[in-house]
C-alpha cells in the first residue's frame, strides 16, 4: 500500500519561526514512523528569512516576494501528487485568497493551522501592512477538511466556519531539556524572551522594575532580536539564538509575560509562559487570554493585573523566596510535561491526519 504523502505549505524556512518549530514541525519524525511522507515549501526561502525584518533592503525583499511567489506557482503543478495540503497561516502573503482558492480546487485534502488573529483589520499605516491578505485565514477555514488553532479563542472563531477544529498549544522538547536549579542568589535575575514586535509589552512592567530596582539587587535580562532600555534598571541584552535558546533561559530566576488586553493577543498560545515553564522558571504573566489557562495562580506560576503594584508584590515574593521559585518551577515543569509537551499532544496532531487518509 502505498504511503500518504503531506505537502507543507508554510511561511516560513523549517526550523526557523516559533509558529512552526514549537507546532507541527517537531512533530515531522512521529508522522513518518506513522507512514507519512512528508514535503515541505516554504514561500520565505534562507536568504530572505535573514532581511525580512531588517530596516530597509527594499529591493532584496522585493526579490524575496517574487521567489516566493514562483515557489507557489511550482507548488500548484504538483499539488495532486499529495493526499494532503498541511497549511499554516497562508500559502501567499498578499492580496485576495487567489493562491488558496487555487489550493483548494486542486488539493485531496487540506489541514490549516493558524496561530495568530491574522485576520484582524489593521490599523498600521505601513502600505506592507494595508495590502497583506486578511480574509485569507476565512477562506481557508471555510475550505479546510480540518482545521488546528492554538487557543480556544481561535477556536471560537473558527467553528463559525468550520466544525472540525482541534486546538493544540505550542509543544516542548521535554525528553531534551532539562529543567534548571533555583538557588539562594546574591544577584536575582528576572528575564525576558520575545521579538522586535512583543518589545512593546515590556512598558507595562518597566514601572515595577524601576521600583523593584530600587529595593533590591536586580537584573533585567532581555532576550530578543532588539534592544531594551529602562532608565533605572539594570538591563543585559541578549540576542536570541536557536543555538543558545535553552542556555540564556536558564539565567532566568524569574520570567515576565506582559501583554495589553487587547483582542490580538487572544490569539497567543500562551507560549512565552510554556518557554519559561519548560526549564521551570516561575512566571508572572498578565491575567488575560490563554495565559489563565496554562498557568494556575500560585500552583506553578502567577497571573497578575497590569498594575505597578501587582507585578511587584509577586515580584518582591520571587526575588526574597528562593524556595518558592524551586517550588513554582518544579510545579511549572510538571505542567509541562502532562499537558504542553510533545508526548502530551502527539496524539492530537495524529487524528487530524489519520482522520483524513
């Protein structure tokens, strides 16, 4: 019998987006030893993922839009060589759902997975942010056998279009990674991990860390591909790696996940908190979206108001208690590894595909 072929359809480069390596594709040798053979096609080659969101390089990324484009165009001639079409996000970034209109004339078979409220009416004035296609993610939803989204919020919205949605939050490693140890610590540090886009976020806690600076010896470590500055506080950059991702997390005693309450963020899968939790660091997170759901207050992390004084009472707590940070991580880590590790949620991913061959 011959073996059920998956062809890939994402964004961007494999290893590379946290959206794909913490969702379906750390997930590529379960689904071949199942009997899959999987392809992928990604529209953001090696060259363009280095100068996407770089300032300027306008003609490069030019370059890197018409490359894309030509890969989908390839990807449309052999689409019916594949039992299914796994789709993240979008198969081209602008415009109408021409290209996914196309997909689904042609493919057996589609799966779409989407991680973020794409589809939200932008505000931004950048003319790359007025022509991206936002009614893409309807019209995939609409056309797809089944659908996979990373919070129930997401899935709420979906099931408008589609009953066949199965939510799936990012996934850790928990077999490779150890979790760290928390010890009594002249120097706290409390630690950051995100993106140029989520730097934002870190004004609502900057008021407790000034204060918290103020109070005890401290330490901000941010890990991002862009700096942070706070005047008062102690700040050490560090720029993000896949190589040294596990390594610079561990310098964290305690880890902040601010976010506004603002219907984009209901999309988020609760990931930075998971990072955290992973290597069992406490986490103090903003008490809103998916975030009440991966942490229990108090049991293996904290979820607070965005207040000064909320985020420094845990924060105070954390920083004078070494024994509660071991206590918390410990707990965070267990979290993990029962509900948000690959082993947990390899089933899931299974009987989407399973249910389609």
């Amino acid at each position: 019998m011959r073996s059920p072929k998956i062809l890939f359809l994402s964004p961007y480069p494999f290893g590379k987006a946290p959206s794909q390596r913490l969702k379906f594709e750390q997930y590529y040798t379960l689904f071949e030893d199942n009997g899959f053979e999987l392809q992928t096609s990604s529209f953001i080659d090696d060259d363009f993922w280095e100068i996407i969101y770089k300032p300027g390089f306008l003609l490069q990324k030019i370059e890197g839009t018409v490359r894309g484009y030509l890969r989908r165009i390839k990807d449309l001639w052999r689409i019916r060589q594949f039992d299914i079409v796994y789709i993240h996000l979008w198969v081209t970034p602008l415009g109408p759902p021409i290209f996914e209109w196309l997909v689904k004339k042609l493919a057996k078979k589609i799966v779409y997975d989407i991680d973020d409220m794409i589809y939200l009416n932008n505000t931004q004035k950048r003319f790359i942010d007025r022509i991206k296609g936002r009614n893409k993610p309807i019209a995939l939803m609409r056309c797809a056998d089944a659908v996979i989204v990373c919070s129930p919020f997401l899935e709420k919205f979906a099931k408008q279009y589609n009953q066949a949605v199965t939510t799936i939050l990012a996934s850790y490693n928990t077999a490779a990674t150890a979790p760290k140890t928390h010890d009594a610590k002249s120097l706290t540090t409390i630690g950051w991990t995100g993106t140029h886009s989520t730097l934002k976020y870190l004004s609502i806690v900057a008021p407790a860390l000034q204060e918290l600076s103020r109070m005890r010896n401290v330490e901000f470590l941010v890990i991002c591909n862009a700096p942070f500055f706070c005047d008062g506080v102690t700040v050490r950059n560090i720029t993000w790696t896949a190589q040294n991702e596990i390594s610079d997390l561990k310098q964290i005693d305690i880890g902040l996940y601010p976010l506004e309450k603002e219907e984009w963020v209901l999309g988020k899968s609760g990931n930075k908190a998971l990072a955290y939790m992973n290597v069992g660091i406490p986490c103090i997170a903003t008490n809103y979206g998916t975030n009440a759901l991966v942490i229990q207050h108090k049991e293996d992390g904290f979820l607070v108001e965005n207040t000064k004084e909320a985020w420094l009472e845990w924060l105070l707590f954390l920083v004078d208690n070494p024994d509660e940070r071991a206590r918390i991580g410990k707990n965070a880590r267990t979290a993990v590894e029962q509900h948000f590790s690959v082993f947990a949620n390899r089933e899931k991913y299974l009987k989407v595909l399973l249910k389609l061959v």
